[in-house]
C-alpha cells in the first residue's frame, strides 16, 4: 500500500506551512538541514519550533536569509533557479518534484506578467525562503515515504495584500492562475491564507482535491503560519497514512506514454534508469510503426499515485517528447515477503508472493543467483531452482522487502 499525505488546508497553505506540517508529522529536522545545506541560494538559518494556535500544538518553521556581500547577487530569474536547484545535489526524485513545483511558478507569474516563464523576474520566487521552502517539501515528502498526496477545498481569505509591485487583491493573481480548476473558498478571514509558494506546492503535487479519503492514520502534523486569526486557527494539518483498499478496483496509478521515432538507444536506455530512480513503479519501451512508416518506441511510465508531476517534468528534460498522455488505470498487488535461503556456494534473496497467506510465486534475486554462478561454476538455473525449492518453507518467517 502507498502512503498518502492529505493535506486539510482550512485555513489556507503556505510553504513554510507545509514545511512546518511536514516535520510535526514525523519528519527528521537534522535530515531535513543536511539535505538543504548543498542549495547554492547564499547562506540561511533554518528554525523550528513548538507554538499554539487556537490551542492546538504546532512547528512554526523559520527560515533566515543571511545577506552578506559574499552571497553574490540574489537569484532573480527561472533559469537561475532551475541551474542552481538542479546542481544541488539533491535524489533524483527530490530534484525533480521541486524543479516541477517551481516550473509551475514561473508559468503563472508569466501568464500574470504576460511574458514568456524564463523572462519572468521573480521578487518572490527568487527569495532564499522560496526556494528553501519548495526543496523542503520535496525532500520531507521523500524522507516520510509519501507517494501520493491528496488536499481538502482551499482557502484562500480576502482583502488586499502588499506585495513588490504595490499593494494587491487577494488572493494574489499568481495564486488563481495556480488554482485553475481546484475547488476553493475565502475562508471568512479578510487576510492572505494561500501564498504563490503554497499554491504552487499544492497545483503541482496533490493528485486531488475533496474530503479526505478512507485511510489508516500513521500521523498527523501541524504548521503554523505567522499571523494569528480571530476567526480561526492559523495552521495547514498533514494527515500521514495508508489507503485502506478493500477489494474491488485495486490501487490506483497513472500509466504516461509518449510516442517517440527519434529516441537513440543510449538515451533510451538512460531515460529508463532515471525514472525508475525518481520512483517509477514500472518503465518500459515497446516497438511501434508511426506515422510515413517509421520505427519508433512507445515509451510507458507506471506512475505511483502523486508521482505522475516529478516523472513528467522528468520525461520533458530526459526525452525528445512534445506531447504526453496518460491513462488511469487500477493495480493489484500480491502480498510480498523476502526471505533468505542458502544454497551451495552462496546466499540468495527471494520474494514470495501471497495471496490470502498462500505462496503463489516465488521469485529468487537475480544479482543473488548471478554472484554464486559465478563463484561456483553452477549453471544459473540449477541456482535458481535451489533457492526456489529452499524458500518455499519459509513463508512467514521473512520480513516484507523494503
């Protein structure tokens, strides 16, 4: 089963909400300051700490820009940042969910501007809080074991906030152009609830919107926003926990596919190993015709739910693809358990497959069973058979792989 976040954003969501929310729900602070130190955006601090709002617990996330004349100048524009992020450092996976976070920045700032996304002179975007909240996110959500996020109907408050370019209304038009076809409300607080960063972070990685969905609480998190309301609780809630399935239409996923004749077999080759490393479930290519009789691929991303954003920023980088679409499909999965057995010359790794606690496939490790036919001489198959036959009585005394 895949672990969902949902975030319940009733009193709107902001980056350093989200990080805040993030953290409270589980996340390793020291982790979370380890995998931020390599961003080249000039020196900052990064604090956590315990406040009430309306009551209730919560982790109050501050980040400190420090600007000192070594810093250099600050980051402005789309093209900076996305060097800048993108030589960090960061997991594959990390890099990618931020980087489309971002992406989605710039284009609503261009629409709101009327300018092309790399033209865009960001004040906002450019901040090192910006920058440190939307990478903190992604790392928190990698760090937790989230593949899928989900959020409630956003708030979004009313009046006018001050901003770079004078005062605006609220919320700001760089949070609509974001929210297109999200359900929303004001949130009855004449205040900014929802930021651009926070926006952002919610257009991009939540797969939904509505009523939070039938799970197993793992954890929930709560991150306070700066300013206390009258009306209600300044916070973001993250609920952490797993989908209950019971039966029917399976786990749900989404399968992208692009149609490619220009595809080398080294890029092929390369393009599979970076979506399975940014964690596609499955990837795989497959011999077509196209259009005037040209051989071609259709390259096909099994996409864990909340997935599908970072493995398609990353199909847009890594391919020649103009075009994608994706189809929703169901998936069931058999219960797995990994086992150890011994063999001559060796030990091998194997997973079982269950099905109402009866082993239906056995599924010994290929570099396992390569390594000891290699050390002993033995045909891969005899090997193969051995660990099959000696992981048969185990079932049940393994541990699920990880």
């Amino acid at each position: 089963m895949s672990r969902l976040a949902y975030f319940d954003c009733f009193a709107g969501v902001a980056g350093d909400m989200a990080l805040g929310a993030l953290l409270d729900a589980g996340g390793d602070l020291d982790a979370l300051r380890a995998g931020l130190a390599g961003l080249p955006v000039g020196p900052f601090r990064l604090e956590a700490e315990t406040v009430e709002r309306g009551g209730v617990g919560a982790t109050l996330v501050t980040v400190h820009a420090e600007a000192t004349p070594a810093a250099g100048p600050p980051l402005r524009t789309w093209g900076e940042l996305r060097a800048a992020i993108g030589g960090a450092g960061l997991a594959e996976g990390v890099r990618a969910r931020a980087l489309a976070v971002l992406a989605r920045l710039a284009e609503a700032e261009g629409r709101v501007h009327r300018v092309p996304p790399e033209e865009v002179h960001f004040h906002e975007l450019g901040a090192v809080d910006t920058v440190v909240d939307v990478v903190g996110v992604a790392l928190l959500l990698d760090q937790l074991g989230v593949e899928e996020v989900l959020a409630s109907p956003v708030a979004l408050g009313s009046g006018t906030v001050d901003g770079a370019h004078g005062r605006l209304p609220v919320p700001a038009p760089a949070v609509l152009e974001l929210l297109r076809g999200v359900p929303v409300h004001g949130g009855g607080v004449a205040a900014e609830l929802t930021t651009p960063t926070g926006a952002a972070l919610l257009a991009e990685l939540a797969g939904g919107h509505g009523d939070l969905p039938e799970l197993r609480v793992a954890a929930a998190g709560y991150g306070a926003g700066t300013r206390r309301h009258a009306e209600l609780p300044n916070l973001l809630r993250v609920v952490l926990g797993e989908r209950v399935v019971a039966g029917g239409p399976g786990d749900q996923a989404t399968v992208l596919e692009a149609n490619l004749d220009d595809l080398t077999p080294e890029l092929a080759a390369w393009a599979l190993e970076r979506l399975l490393a940014a964690g596609a479930a499955d990837a795989w290519l497959t011999p077509i015709h196209m259009k005037k009789g040209r051989p071609g691929v259709t390259l096909s991303v099994l996409c864990p739910p909340g997935g599908e954003a970072a493995l398609r920023a990353l199909l847009w980088r890594e391919t020649s693809t103009l075009g994608l679409r994706a189809v929703r499909v169901g998936k069931w999965m058999l219960d797995r358990e990994l086992v150890e057995v011994d063999v001559p010359g060796g030990r091998v790794r194997v997973k079982l497959g269950l099905h109402g606690g009866e082993v239906v496939n056995v599924a010994p490790e290929y570099a396992d069973c390569a390594a000891v036919a290699a050390a002993t001489g033995t045909p891969l198959k005899q090997v193969m058979a051995a660990a099959q036959a000696a992981a048969l009585p185990l079932a049940g005394r393994g541990r699920p792989p990880g």
